[in-house]
C-alpha cells in the first residue's frame, strides 16, 4: 500500500536551498516489478549530491528480489534531487574524437556499420581497434547497427551519445524529461529532442531500428510499463539497449552506501542480471545477451567516498594510477561481478 508523508532535510549544494530547512515529501511504493509488499532492510544512505532528505533506505523485495529505493521522493519533491550541477546534464568535452575513426572502422567490420561492404584495408584494421578497445567498458557503447539506422535514445541528457552514433551513419532522435537541456542539445548540434518521456504523442509505433537507454531505467517510478512502450516503437527486429548500475557489483560490496552507482535517492530500482531480465515483456521482447560492465571512475569515486567519510583504509588506493583503476574494472568484467549491466533485446515479430 502506497502512501505520502513528508521527510525533513538541509539543504547542502544547491544555492536556492543551502543553509535553510527544506521538507521533502516521500513514498511508500509497492515492488514495481511484482507488486510486492514485504521488504528487508540493506542500509540506509545519504544523497552525496544535494545532501537533502536525510538517509534514505535501501531495501530488497522478499518476493522477487528487487532492490529499490523505498521510501522515496515523490514526484512533488523529486526536481530538488536533480540540480543544475547533476552530471548528466554537462556537456562532455573529453571525449577522445581523435580515435572516433578506428571505432567506426571496428564497427564497420564487426557490427554492420555502413558504409558497407568493408574493405580488407578496414577489416585489417577493425583488428588494431578490437585489441585497442579490448575491455568492455571501452566499448559498452558500441551496439549492433539495424537498417535504415533510426535510433531513439531515451534520456540523451547532454546528447554526447546522438552525436556519436550521427557521426557513424545513424538517423538519430533524442528524448529527455528536463526542457532546458533538450534545446540545449538541439540549439548545438541540431539534433531533435522531444521533450518527456514513453510514450509520446510525437514519437509512434514501430517507428525505431534501435532504442537506447543508457543509465535511465533505474531512474523511473515505473520501469517495465517504460519498456513496454519502447518495445512498442520497435519495429519487428528492432533492437532495445539498456544499461543500469549493477547492485551485485564487487564495487558495491566492498563500500556500500559509498558505492557511486547507488545514487540514493534518484535511483529508484537498483538492478541484478536476474532482476533486470525479469523486467522486460517475454511477449515482445527476446534478449540477445547480457554484459557486465567495469567502471573504473566508479570505483575510483566510491573509494573516495569512503574515504572522506573516515574509512582511512582507502587512502592508499587513492594514491594509485590510472593502471590500477583500469585493472579494477576488467577484474570485475571477468569476475562477472561489474558496475554496470548492459542487456540486448530484439522486438519479437
């Protein structure tokens, strides 16, 4: 059984609300996934970005396992929790587009990429690229092409991402909730960006050859009836991309309410392989693969987290190169134990 109640927080980073008292109003929510009441209790943690709403819990359904953030804001209060300074909204500018060429030589050859067909010269050096971009997490963005190539991506937020699939032939769309960063997007690089959410009155069915979520699905009170509308747009082989954070991770074992990946409390669902593949719509969607993805500014972030927050122990790791951290991530890509999960799903006939 749902309900409403107010939470009172400080605010800390936000010029509109620091040093003065705020009232957040929280949720109680059903699992979204099976409509499950019970929950057990995993910790309770802070927001490190806005420092509102004190501790938020963190909890797992008993009946199928979902983590989620519970309570949490409700939508009345929901905007305090994504400020200006939020990262996605930033415009990337440290992108190496130097070795934007090799990638699309890799996806050329190996993913269907136009122009088509390649030729040995590019098939000989798809080969440097593979062995250049050899861990996952140097490659989490690189999805099968589906022809003509028109390509959804849901939550585009500074439109980096439309931008790159552009550059190497797709006919791209993008879709963000925050009005202000899709023109943003559009004024910069000419890109068109619906404003909201699935579905949408401008956006119809069976319209898309792929469909991109990166990092959104964790963030929406209700994640299958969102995936359900982007199957919808799908047409028949099209394909569904979606990266969450992993909340079976090494990372987050290892430092809990530090972990990076926890984002309490705009993190809504916090996902495992098994519950993110039982998210999706057996009837319309079939999944292609699951790949677990190493963050190495992730871990790197949460150890200085913890860190700061007195676990002095982690002081020596923040004294390692970035070798270490690389290491870390391709660890935990072999361990199967990642920051992130990504998962292929093709829209059944």
């Amino acid at each position: 059984m749902s309900g409403t109640t107010i939470a009172q927080g400080w605010g800390a980073n936000r010029a509109d609300t620091a040093d003065s008292h705020v009232d957040i109003a929280v949720e109680t929510v059903p699992c979204p996934n099976c409509d499950g009441q019970r929950f057990d209790l995993i910790l309770a943690g802070s927001d490190h970005l806005t420092g509102l709403g004190g501790k938020f819990k963190l909890v797992q359904c008993s009946s199928c396992d979902l983590v989620l953030t519970n309570p949490r804001p409700a939508p009345e209060s929901l905007g305090l929790f994504y400020p200006e300074e939020y990262s996605p909204y930033q415009t990337e500018t440290t992108h190496a587009q130097r070795w934007e060429w090799l990638e699309h030589l890799a996806l050329r050859s190996h993913f269907g990429y136009p122009p088509q067909p390649a030729s040995l010269f590019a098939k000989t050096l798809a080969h440097l690229a593979m062995w250049k971009f050899h861990a996952r997490f140097q490659r989490h963005e690189w999805i099968p092409f589906r022809a003509p190539g028109r390509l959804l991506d849901v939550g585009c937020g500074a439109g980096s991402f439309l931008q790159r699939m552009r550059s190497f032939g797709w006919t791209v769309t993008g879709l963000d909730y925050a009005a202000d960063v899709a023109r943003g997007v559009e004024q910069r690089t000419g890109i068109k960006v619906h404003v909201g959410s699935l579905p949408h009155p401008e956006l119809q069915s069976q319209t898309f050859d792929a469909i991109t979520m990166w990092h959104v699905l964790e963030h929406v009170p209700s994640p299958r009836g969102l995936i359900r509308h982007a199957a919808n747009m799908l047409r028949p082989g099209g394909l569904l991309v979606i990266e969450v954070p992993n909340i079976e991770s090494r990372t987050f074992t290892e430092f809990g309410e530090h972990w990076f990946g926890l984002e309490l409390p705009r993190h809504f669902q916090h996902f495992s392989p098994k519950t993110l593949s039982a998210t999706l719509p057996e009837d319309m969607l079939r999944i292609v693969e699951i790949q677990q993805i190493g963050m190495r500014t992730w871990i790197k972030r949460s150890a200085h987290r913890a860190a700061k927050a007195g676990r002095t122990q982690y002081n020596a790791w923040l004294s390692r190169g970035k070798s270490f951290w690389v290491e870390q991530a391709i660890q935990s890509e072999i361990a199967d134990h990642a920051d992130g999960l990504r998962i292929i799903a093709e829209r059944r006939s």
